[in-house]
C-alpha cells in the first residue's frame, strides 16, 4: 500500500473502481488546493483496515465461511464513522471508498468524526432472520475489538436495518460486560436509537434540493421526478420529495426494475404494493421501464438511490434530469461529472447529498452519551440547519472557483480533514 497507484486515463470508461474513482477525486482536489505531496499521499489511503472471516451455522445445519472488512479511513477530526453493508459484490475497494467518501462526508457537514465503512460479502436475501443474526454477530465478534463510542461507530448501510443494529450492540455490549449503546447508530428506538434517524438521509438530501432550487430559481412543485431505488434513501425520497416540496414522483425502481406513470406514483400505494409483493414491478397502473431507462427519462429531478457507478460517460450524454440528488454513495463516475456540469446540469454531490443519515448519527451518539433523548421536532430542526450550512458552503465553492458541485465539496472537506492532519503533526 505504499505506492501511489495511477488512475489509468482511458477513452472509453470501463466500470470504474470506487476506489480508484475515489482517489481520482481526491487527486483533482489535491491539486486545486495545493496539498503538500505526503499529505496528500496519506489522504489517499485508509489509516487502518481488518479483514475478518466468519464462521456461521447455517439453518440446515451446515457451516458457512463468510468474509468480512471493515475499513478506518481517517480519524483526524474524530472517531471513525460509517455503515455496514452487506452485499454479494462487496470488496473491499467498494469499503475502502466508502470508507474514504464517509470521511469527507462528516466533514463536509463539520460534525467532530472521521471516516469509516465495513462490509460483508453475503447475500441477505437468501438468508433467514436466524443466519443473519448469527453473521452479524460473528461479524461484532472479530471486529468488535477495533469499534467503540470513541473509536470507530458503525451504522446501517444496503441491506443493513435497525433490527441488525440491535444484534450487534447486544454482541458488542456482552463482550464489554456493560451496555455501550453509543458503540452503533440507527438503532431501534427502545435501545437508544434517535428519533428522526429512519428517514434522515433522504430528509437530508430533499433539504439541499429545497435549496438548489432556490439558488437556481427553479420552482419544484410538480416538478417531475424519477428515483432509482426504492429502500431507505429512495422510498423516503418519494415520501418527504412529495410531503416538503410537493415533487411529483413519476418514476421508481429497484433492483428487480422500474415502473412509470405520468400522472404521478402515489408513495403509500407504492410502498404497500411492495411490502406485499417484494418489489415495485407490476405496481397497477404503472408501465414497466428498466432501471437504465429511468435514468435518461425527461424528467427535471433524478434521484441515485441505488448503488455506485450507475452514471458513467456512457449514458450521462442522454441524462436529461436539470437536477441530480445523488442520495446513493459513489452513482457518478468523474468522466459522467464532467458531462454533466458541461450540459449544465446541477448535481448535487453523494457525500454532501446524503450526509443526513450520519449527521443524524451523530445526534444519536451525542444523545447515548449524555442518556437524554430528542423530540423529533429538534432533529429535524438541527439536521436542517446543518444541511443548509453544507449546501451552500459547496454552492459558493463552486461559485468561486468555477468547479463542478462535487469538486466543490471536496475542496470544502479535504481542507478541513488537512487542517486537523496538519494540527496533529502528521504530516
Ligand atoms: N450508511 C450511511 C452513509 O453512507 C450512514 C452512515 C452513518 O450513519 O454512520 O452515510
């Protein structure tokens, strides 16, 4: 890991590397800001990582070996902080980008933390309640040593919910021999979870764009939407982008594809039909479109929800969205962001879009430590406040140096963690 890897420059993009895709990024921002050759160098890299295998008893009595990482990117402004997911693609360059994304994500925000991820290569979805606990606590098991309230804090991510929160804070709590409910965020309410938690990522992103449209001057009641992915981030994106700024949803996907209408998808009917059938597909009324389709639908508002890479120099060129809320982490390739800010769409960036859930993290890590517990009211009051600080703190960066928005929150977040790393005497 010493050596400095080159992004290769390419004509045609191949499916990027998050991770390369990360450094990338941060070699663009590097550059603009000037940072000396070794700080930069360690901004590139994550400061520590664990590679875990796991042994788990699988229902039908046989024993499974799962892999398992979890990454600590950068702790120069505070413990390390991110989500587990739990994925059948997962490698360990999608934790280390992640890991690198929820570092400038935490300080993009400026809240007191570093940058985590963890993941597991499994597949939730032909697993039962009872080998996902068991993963899960065999996960806590291995890694459990190098995590605490003020080391490293984990959190939900895809595939990752509140119930698996709760089997790895009890895990956590018996090999400590006391309870450290501060240990993991996005917990159930009845063991120190925060109010306002389950729909903080989108809430967060539907803020920024409440104030895109405003520095834009774009009206968006009605505006048309079309989101891609329907789990956390994406079904509460149609919820709140309907209930705060009266967005009309037209689109939505999931992994099994897409469905449209162009009078509107009502969120309740949507999100009954896919509790009841697993999935979006077939909703009444709706004509079936691919999830590629989705993504170049003449809509004003598109909405990444779903997984990384899904915006390459391939299809950006037919994107016709004014506006894209990126709440998933990593949907834009840096070939795709250049297009984009070419053709004059308004994008705003992952790590600023959804940093709602971990700023919403932290306010459930600050209220395990003190034992005293928010009325939802004021979580929606101080995640706004925090939201619209870190819009348009990257609107002006962008402004100023005449940037595209992601490179913007770069340079408002790489200047924060380098000014902690150069305090410390790192570097
Ligand atoms: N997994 C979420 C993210 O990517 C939340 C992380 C957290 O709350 O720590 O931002």
């Amino acid at each position: 890991m010493a050596t400095q890897t080159k992004t290769p420059q390419t004509a045609i993009e191949l499916v990027p590397n998050p991770f390369q895709v990360a450094q990338q990024q941060l070699d663009e921002a590097a550059e603009l800001l000037e940072l000396d050759g070794a700080l930069h160098e360690l901004l590139r890299w994550p400061l520590r990582e664990l590679h875990v295998t796991l042994p788990v008893k699988m229902d039908d009595g046989s024993t499974k070996i799962f892999h398992g990482f979890r990454v600590q990117y950068n702790d120069a402004r505070g413990p390390t902080k991110g989500g587990i997911r739990y994925h059948p693609d997962e490698t360990i360059d999608t934790v280390r980008a992640l890991a690198a994304w929820m570092t400038w994500k935490c300080a993009v925000v400026d809240i007191p933390l570093g940058g985590g991820k963890g993941g597991i290569i499994c597949n939730p979805k032909e697993m039962s309640d009872g080998e996902l606990e068991r993963l899960s606590r065999a996960y806590i098991r291995q890694v459990g040593r190098i995590l605490g309230l003020e080391k490293d804090v984990p959190a939900p991510d895809v595939y990752t919910n509140p119930q698996i929160m709760a089997w790895m804070v009890d895990e956590y709590s018996f090999l400590k021999g006391y309870n450290e409910f501060g240990m993991i965020t996005g917990k159930p309410l009845a063991l120190g979870g925060s109010a306002g938690r389950g729909d903080a990522t989108a809430r967060g992103g539907i803020y920024c764009l409440r104030e895109a449209g405003k520095v834009l001057g774009i009206d968006l009641k009605g505006a048309t939407t079309a989101i891609q992915g329907y789990g956390n981030a994406g079904s509460f994106a149609h919820k709140l982008g309907t209930e705060l700024l009266g967005l009309k949803v037209v689109a939505v996907s999931d992994s099994r594809g897409g469905i449209y209408n162009s009078k509107g998808l009502d969120y309740e009917a949507v999100m009954a039909h896919k509790s009841k059938t697993g999935s979006v597909v077939k909703f009444p009324g709706a004509e079936a479109l691919s999830n590629e389709a989705l993504l170049e639908l003449d809509v004003k508002v598109l909405v990444p929800s779903a997984l990384e890479s899904v915006l390459t120099d391939q299809n950006a060129p037919k994107v016709k969205a004014k506006l894209i809320v990126e709440l998933a982490n990593g949907p834009t390739s840096p070939a795709a962001d250049r297009i984009l800010y070419d053709a004059g769409c308004y994008v705003i960036p992952d790590f600023l879009c959804n940093a709602g859930g971990v700023t919403v993290s932290y306010f459930e890590m600050v209220q395990n430590a003190y034992d005293y517990y928010w009325q939802e009211g004021l979580v929606h009051e101080r995640l706004d406040a925090k939201m619209t600080a870190a819009f348009h703190a990257v609107h002006r960066a962008a402004q100023e140096h005449q940037v595209h928005n992601r490179l913007a929150a770069y340079l408002v977040a790489v200047s924060r963690v380098a000014e902690a790393v150069k305090l410390r005497g790192w570097v």
